[in-house]
C-alpha cells in the first residue's frame, strides 16, 4: 500500500496535470471557432474549382499538346499518397484516423500491384517510416510557417507538380480529414494529380454546358490546374485545422474529466489510509496504557 506521502504527492501531480488539460482544452475551443469558419468559407470555391476541373477532363479531348496535370503520363504504375496532418499531437485520433486512412489505401494499391510512395505534409505522419521505411517520398514540414496560409500549399503544390514533371510517379493521392462537427471528423482522400475523371456522367456534365477558351485553351488550362492542385492542399490544410482543434478539445475535455475521476480515488484512498494510520496509533497508545 502507497504512503500517505506518496498519495499526497500523486494526487498534486494529478491536479496539476489536470489544470494543463482544462487550459488545453479552452484554448483548442478558442481557436476551433476561427479555424471552423476558414475551413467552411473554403469549400464553395474548392468544391466548384474540382468539378470543374472534372467536367473539363470529361469534355476536353486529350492530345499530345494537353497539359500533363490533364492527360497523366498514360501510366498509373507508380501512386503518391500526400498525407496531410498536424504539426502536434495531443489531439486525440485525429493524425491517427488519417494514418490508418491512407495506410488503407496503400494496402489496397499493393495488392492491385501498384508501387507505393508517401508524400508527408505534417510531423504527424512521420510514423509511416515505421511501416514503410523505404517509400518515404518527402518530408515537408508544416511548421516552418507560424500562420497557416496560401504560400504553404503553394509550396507543395509546387514540389509535387515538379516531382510529376519529373517522372517520379504517375497518380497523386490527398488525404485529410474533413471537419464535420466538434465531435466527428472524417478523414479522406480525393486524386489530386492527374484530374480525376468522374465516373458519374451526370457528374462530369455539371456546369458543362458550353465551354469556351480565351485565349486558348493550353493557356487557361496551364494556369487552372496547378492552381486546382494548390487550392485542394490549401482546403486540407484548412479542414485539418479545424478538425484538429475540435479533435484536441474533446480529447482535452476527456482528459480532465479523467484526471477528476482519479483524484477523487486518490482522495478515497489517501483518506483510508489516513484513518488506518490513525487507528493503529490509538491502538498503540491504548495497549501502552493497559500494560502500565
């Protein structure tokens, strides 16, 4: 049985560790509300932008001249899978949750007998070296940018368009989660390089009732689609703050109802111990004066 020290001093610790989860977890709720309204003012034109680079890829025939973000390379040997995470943990199953989604979809690729690489945008993925040592593509940290804007995912829109330009892989994969609620956050993943073809006719004919190229259609397309690679990695970014806020705040909320819990067994038990110690001390004192 622990000292009557020792209990006392864990359940400081506990107390203290307790004072850390509310504050984290008032801070998460602070920022969840920003985060929540960045992501949610992001998604109409991320939305519009990926179906109408779906329609044009549906519509448009592919010859020698089409962009390469357009046609793909004619292959799809070789998959890249950008898992996007947080820069922190503590925040629940959150990086875990996207993990397991993107190591889902590698399972499923290797089995078709497709090779494999990863693409990490967050420190939290970093625990894909364990699985997969030797398919690590990059490393791209996040945090090397105190505020989360345009100029990241344009930096690797950038190095994973020069990486395709390259040859190193024929398809790119995103995955994130996408904010739902403080409470639920569903991680995704969507084909980001080359434009994913509806296979939904109705789909691939949304808003493509009459499409006209001013000046040319290789001009437009050159501009749109690197910046549909970029908007859709700055939507993940978005998405993912907000979920890992809210994933940070329910995890934070069930830590301190937790650390509660315990204090109040440490209390019962260091109260116990306390009342036994005083009973042996006065049976002492009692069996003492009856042999005087």
């Amino acid at each position: 049985m622990a000292s009557l020290k020792a209990l006392k001093i864990r359940i400081g610790s506990v107390k203290s560790t307790q004072k850390i989860t509310k504050a984290m977890k008032m801070v998460a709720a602070a920022k969840l509300r920003r985060a929540q309204e960045a992501a949610v003012a992001g998604r109409p034109y991320a939305e519009r932008l990926e179906k109408v680079m779906a329609s044009l890829a549906s519509t448009v025939t592919v010859s020698e001249s089409s962009p390469k973000l357009l046609a793909g390379t004619g292959k799809d040997q070789v998959h890249l899978i950008v898992v996007a995470t947080s820069e922190r943990g503590l925040a629940g199953a959150f990086n875990t949750n996207i993990v397991r989604a993107a190591r889902k979809k590698a399972e499923a690729l290797e089995a078709a007998g497709k090779t494999v690489r990863f693409y990490l945008a967050g420190k939290k993925g970093r625990v894909l070296k364990r699985f997969y040592p030797n398919a690590i593509a990059a490393d791209f940290e996040l945090g090397q940018h105190k505020v989360l804007g345009f100029d990241q995912a344009r930096e690797v829109a950038d190095d994973l368009i020069a990486r395709f330009e390259a040859g190193e892989f024929d398809v790119a994969h995103l995955f994130y989660a996408k904010f739902v609620s403080a409470l639920v956050q569903d991680p995704v993943g969507m084909q980001i390089i080359p434009v994913a073809i509806p296979t939904d006719k109705a789909a691939a004919n949304d808003g493509a009732a009459a499409v006209e190229y001013e000046p040319d259609e290789e001009s437009i397309l050159a501009d749109l689609l690197p910046r549909n690679v970029a908007i859709q990695i700055f939507r993940a970014m978005l998405e993912n703050a907000a979920s890992e806020q809210g994933s940070r705040m329910n995890a934070m909320d069930n830590a301190t109802r937790n650390a509660g819990d315990m204090i109040n067994r440490l209390s019962i038990q260091y109260n116990r111990t306390r009342q036994a110690a005083i009973t042996t001390e006065l049976v002492e004192i009692i069996s003492g004066a009856e042999a005087l």
